[in-house]
C-alpha cells in the first residue's frame, strides 16, 4: 500500500486553530438553529419574544394615554443611555483591538504560553485580532443603530394613536421600537462572542472550551419559563 501523503505545511501549521475556528461556529450555528426550531414550536419559547410582546403593549398603552408622554419619552431616553453608553464601551474596545493588532512580536508568544497547541506565528495572531475586530465593529454599528431607531421612535410615540397617521399607527411604532430592541441585542451578542474570541488569543483549545460555555450560558438566558396557563 502506498503511504499517505503528507499534510500541506500551511495545514499542519494552521491546522488547530482552523479546526477550533470551525467547530466554535458550528456549535454557535447549532445553538441558534435549536433555538429557531424551539420558537417554531412555541413562539413564547425565548426571552426576546416576551421583551417584544412587552415593547408592543407598552407603545399601545402609550399612544392610547397621550397623559403618558412625559413617562414615555423618559423610558426612551433611558434606552437611549444605554445604547450610548455600549456604543462608547464598544469604540474603546475597537481603539484597544487596533493597538493590540500592533503587538503581535511581543505578546503572541508570551500569552499561547498558557495553551501548547497550535500556531505561534504572527500571521494567525493578526487573524484572531481581525475576529476581535470585526466583532466590536459589529458592536458599534447595533448600538449605533438602536440609537438611531430609538430616536424616531421618540417623536412617533408622542402622536396620539386617534389622530396619527397610518404609517404611524401604534403598530408601525412598535415594530420600530422592537427593530431597536432587537439591534440592542445584537450589539450585546456581539460583545459575548467576543469572549471566545479574547481566549482564542491564548490558544485554539481555549477557544472550544469558552465556546461551550458561552452556549450553555445563552441557552439559559434565553429561555424564559412560562406555562401555557399563564398566556
């Protein structure tokens, strides 16, 4: 029998790191497909359906109690803050991830002390700070987004529901006020992927392991226990 031929260098050398990568999202991938097919299932399944269930009621009863405006432009601003407030934590983040890009000489070998498997060379350094990158940018543009969508929705809820105009019936604003709410959890998502991505800089196996346990931890704050008395 012939012998096998041997794997390209460039595999053998990237090989771990490539094969971490891909079985991070795969689980990643897998975790969000379970939770689609559960909110196929049972609509009130997640965390997230509830919070846009809540938003959707809340513009109602505001428009229908224009009494209410003072409390509603409040409740925005304070969604407003906080959006600012992740959007500067992201800017910083993405300022600190380009000043480490620049390290990769003298930190790369030193932090993949703590996991021997792997690539020590620069390149897949600067390849795991790209994700990093990409990620926080991915950040900033949700919360950047949210702040945006949350400041139409400032003025649209201020029209009372019997005089607005059809494209600002209570129904289109709260369906602005929830694509606000769901960029704000896209940008907080963003920033829980970020924390396998900070241990991939320790190593591939590091990776695999804050993967599994960021999977475990979303699974449990996305469900939301609710019996179906209760709907």
């Amino acid at each position: 029998m012939s012998e096998l031929a041997p794997l390209p260098a460039w595999l053998r050398e990237f090989g771990p790191d490539l094969l971490a990568f891909l079985s991070s999202a795969t689980m990643v991938a897998a975790y969000y497909y379970f939770l689609k097919r559960q909110s196929k299932l049972d609509p009130n399944y997640t965390i997230h359906a509830a919070n846009e269930i809540a938003r959707s009621q809340w513009v109602a009863h505001v428009m229908a109690n224009p009494s209410r405006d003072v409390m509603a432009v409040q409740t925005l601003r304070n969604f407003i803050m906080g959006a600012s407030l992740m959007a500067s934590t992201a800017t910083l983040l993405i300022v600190g991830t380009l000043t480490l890009s620049g390290q990769a000489d003298s930190i790369g070998h030193s932090w993949h002390l703590l996991n021997p498997a792997g690539t020590h060379a620069a390149e897949i350094w600067i390849v795991r700070v790209l994700c990093l990158l990409i990620d926080f940018i991915v950040a900033f543009f949700a919360f950047a987004m949210t702040i945006r969508l949350t400041n139409h929705v400032v003025f649209m809820i201020n029209v009372p529901a019997s005089h607005a105009h059809p494209a600002l019936q209570p129904a289109h604003v709260a369906d602005r006020l929830n694509r606000a709410g769901n960029m704000f959890t896209i940008g907080m998502r963003a920033f829980f992927f970020a924390v396998p991505l900070v241990f991939w800089l320790f190593g591939p196996i590091l990776l695999v392991v804050a993967t599994v346990g960021l999977v475990f931890a979303l699974h449990r704050l996305d469900r939301i226990d609710i019996g179906p008395q209760a709907l």
